[in-house]
C-alpha cells in the first residue's frame, strides 16, 4: 500500500507486510538410506516495513 502525501507524488509512505498467513514454515527433513535429519532454522515470521521515499529529481526546479 502507497500513499502520496504531496500533490505532486513527490513524497510518499509505502507499507509491507511478509508472510501476514503465517505459512512459511522453517523446518526441513533430509532422509537417506540409513539416517534422519531434522532441520530448524530460525528466521522472522511476520514483520511489517514502513518506506518513506522522497523524490529528488523535482527537486530545485520544475522538470
């Protein structure tokens, strides 16, 4: 989601959000012919990234 705070899009906010339906699982098995390996990794779930961008291309005079 992106909003445009200035009327000419010069500056913005943008929102993100990662694996919001908690699917992505960590755990892995690695099976051979005599052995069983159980894997677990630890990463972030869920998380949210809040972006500001500012257009520097306007800036110091019309393009």
């Amino acid at each position: 989601m992106e909003l445009y705070l200035t009327k000419n899009k010069e500056l913005s906010l943008q929102l993100q959000g990662y694996d919001l339906f908690d699917q992505q699982h960590s755990v892995n098995f690695l099976i051979s012919s005599n052995t069983i390996t159980q894997c677990i990794t630890n990463r972030i779930d869920r998380y949210f990234l809040l972006t500001s961008r500012y257009n520097l291309s306007r800036f110091g005079g019309k393009s």
